[in-house]
C-alpha cells in the first residue's frame, strides 16, 4: 500500500496539521487510489482534510512504514512525505478530520503516531528549511 502525507508550511514556517477523530493530530495524507499518481494524491487528500487546493513540489521522504510507526502492520505500507504550496482554500467540515492549524516544532499537539511521529515531524522542518534537500528513503 502506498501512503502520502502533505507537508504545507505557513509564512511563519510553522507545519500545518489536521485533528483526527481519535483528537490525534496528523499530516494531511491518506491511501492512494488504484491509477492515481503520488502528486495527484497528495493534493486530493489536503484537499478532503484540510480545505485547501495545494501543488505537491518536492518529495522529503519515502519511509517503510514498519520502520519508523508503531503499531508495527502485518503488511507494508511506503509512506510518501511530499512538500507542498498552497493554492488557496480553508479548512472544511469532513468526514476524515475535525479541524485543522498551523504549528511551529515547539509547540506540536499530541500526534497520530501511526500515521506521522515527531521524527518525521522534525525531518519536514529540517527538509523545509534547505532548499538543496535531497530525498530520504529506506
């Protein structure tokens, strides 16, 4: 399976994340269709947590999951972490995501650890933060 993950960043350089059902919070991201490429469903899926209509412009991170989430899936799962630029929109009542907001690596709410730890937290910052950054994968 193939996860993405919008990583959408502020004027302030604070990370925008979304209120998940369970009061985790989480990048924006969700399972990519059948024929839907990475770019395509990282935008769809901002688009359906977030409100906003976003470009997906460099890849951070291609993570297997099992190595860096817990709980640990019997299946594997490769996460896509994608910087993205807004377009524009706001956030939208949906069925996936309570609210979202913008926060900044000090101040991060309680994470949805198996869809996003703080590590992977802190890797978006730093990837933000140098523009000559090259992809991490496993």
């Amino acid at each position: 399976k193939i996860d993405t993950r919008a990583v959408i960043f502020n004027e302030e350089n604070e990370i925008l994340l979304v209120q998940e059902s369970d009061k985790n919070w989480s990048l924006p991201g969700g399972w990519a269709d059948i024929n839907e490429s990475i770019a395509d469903n990282t935008a769809k899926e901002a688009f359906e947590e977030s409100g906003l209509h976003v470009v997906p412009c460099r890849i951070i991170a291609v993570h297997d999951r099992n190595r860096h989430n817990w709980p640990i899936y019997a299946y594997s799962i490769c996460k896509f972490f994608i910087e993205c630029s807004i377009v524009d929109g706001h956030f939208q009542e949906n069925t996936e995501t309570l609210c979202s907001n913008y926060f900044s690596l000090d101040n991060l709410p309680p994470l949805s650890n198996n869809k996003n730890t703080l590590e992977q937290i802190k890797l978006c910052f730093t990837a933000h933060e140098n523009k000559n950054w090259l992809p991490v994968f496993d």
